[in-house]
C-alpha cells in the first residue's frame, strides 16, 4: 500500500452523534485500491463523548472541535480544508459503509472523467430505499406534487414523481439533478473549479446548491443503484420533525431566491414567498392528518 498518497478523504460531520457515530468509523476501511483512505470528523457538539471515543478507538480518525455548532456546509469546508484526498466524500455520521461500493463509486471516478459527483443507492434501517439519495433539480412542480403527496400516491407517474425519480428503477445508474448530502463522493478538481458548500446555508439546501452549482458547469452527477450502503436517516432530529420540515422548505426556498431570482426581483421574491409558504403548511397539514389517524381510539 502506498503511504504516501491519500486517494479518499472521508469528512463526517457529527452533531449529537455519539450513538451512531461508532458503527460508521467502523464500516469506513483504511485503504481502498492500495491507498490510503484518512478519516476527518468535525465536531459541532462537543458534548457527547465523541472525542473520547475516536481518541479511544480510532485513533486514526483525525478530529477537529470547531467550538461550536458550524451548520452542515461551513463544517465540511473546515474539514475539507484539512484534507489531501485526490477524491472527496461528505458522509453523514448515521450511514455505515462498505468497501464494495466505496470501491465502485471510487473507481467509476477514475475510470470517467465526466462525471463530478456520484452516490450509491442509500438503504434506511428498514430496507427501503431513501429516496433523497436521487433527485431531480425540482420545478416548482415538483415540489408542489411532493408537499401535497401526489408523488407518493403516484409514485410511477413521470408528471407527478419527478422530485425524487421514483419511475425510474431503484437498482439501475444514470444521471440525475442532485444527490443526498448524507453521501456525496466528488472530485478535488471538481470542488476547486465551482467551490464548497456556501455556508449561507444553515443545515438544509446546500447540498441541493452544491448539486446545482456542479451540474451548472457540465460536470455529471451520477446515482448508481447497483451497490448500496446504509442510511439510519435522522436519528438526531427525528423528534423534531416540524421544525427539520419548516428548515427544509426555507432552505429550498433560499436555493431558488439564490439560482431563479438572481437580480433579487420583488415579484419573483414575493411568488416564492407564496409558493414556499404554500408548500409548508400543506405537507404540516398532511404530517398533522397521518399523526392524527395513528392515534387509536379509546
């Protein structure tokens, strides 16, 4: 194995991620392809144990304690900065990995130069698929079907699922608009020429903006259905499924002010605003009816 050159860095960003943090530092391998993988992990809640436990066990892992909760995008940068990979990989701290499909995602980099980014299929706890991990960049059509449900009910019907692609086949490769920031495997030379994560973005939208920005240029970005690697999906903010619900829509209503309205417009400002605002409050009401529903009678 080549010492000497490192071919992946892997930065997970952890935030009260204690208890599954541990199962992927262990899933992600040492070496891939006869070079060195190093690990980065940035800290945004320094009070959980994490330290102690990668100082602990995987003395490996070099981890970075910004001293306070930097958001999703400007942490990765930090740990994107402190990294010498020719290849990068944003991970979420709930997936747990496997050689196979780092390989594959890895050698499909080296072997195609067009393509800028790429993601495996992303499998939850129960088998089913995440379906963030293929996107399109949505219309506002899409977004509409999605908020209300309509691509879920119709989930074959090209018109109606084109948030999240689900008539196309789960276990196939082609090109799509955007992936999961969970899992984001892209080149240096990709990031150099569009740039990082724009750190306006809090916690949600910036990996739709990355996306966006990197198709922009003609780079392709790439879902491969044929491996998988594990999603735990949200364990630290699944009991605040209203607030994360609010956060998403803001987040993709600033990706469309920043992309659509570029010479920030006071009617184009003002549609968003509707739409977006629209949006949230149909998928709360949808949330709030299925709560409803699970409530057994006495």
């Amino acid at each position: 194995m080549s010492e000497a050159r490192v071919i992946l860095s892997v930065i997970v960003v952890a935030y009260r991620s204690r208890r599954e943090i541990e199962e992927c530092l262990v899933s992600i391998p040492q070496s891939l392809i006869d070079y060195r993988v190093e690990v980065i992990v940035v800290d945004n809640f320094q009070e959980d144990g994490v330290e102690a436990l990668i100082s602990d066990k995987f003395p490996f892992v070099r981890y970075v304690n910004p001293g306070k909760n930097l958001g999703f995008g400007k942490a990765n940068n930090l740990g994107y900065h402190q990294s010498s990979g020719k290849y990068i990989l944003f991970l979420n701290p709930d997936t747990i990995c496997n050689e196979e499909a780092l390989t594959h995602c890895l050698m499909r980099l080296e072997n195609e130069p067009l393509i800028g980014l790429i993601s495996p299929r992303l499998i939850m706890a129960d088998g089913e698929m995440d379906l963030a991990c293929r996107r399109s960049i949505p219309s506002l059509w899409d977004g509409f079907c999605r908020a209300s449900g309509l691509s879920g009910k119709f989930p074959n019907v090209r018109f109606l699922a084109g948030y999240n692609l689900t008539y196309l086949s789960e276990e196939e490769t082609y090109e799509v608009g955007a992936i999961n920031g969970a899992f984001m495997m892209v080149r240096r030379i990709v990031l150099e020429e569009v740039g990082l994560f724009d750190e306006a973005f809090f916690m949600y939208g910036d990996d739709l903006d990355l996306c966006y920005r990197i198709g922009q240029v003609g780079h392709r970005i790439v879902y491969d259905g044929r491996f998988t690697i594990v999603h735990l999906k949200g364990m630290s903010v699944a009991k605040e499924y209203r607030a994360m619900s609010r956060a998403i829509f803001d987040a993709n209503k600033a990706f469309y002010l920043k992309h659509f309205n570029p010479k920030n417009r006071r009617w184009i400002r003002w549609k968003y605003e509707l739409t977006f605002g629209l949006w949230k409050w149909v998928a709360l009401l949808r949330a709030k009816r299925k709560s409803y529903r699970k409530v057994k009678p006495i």
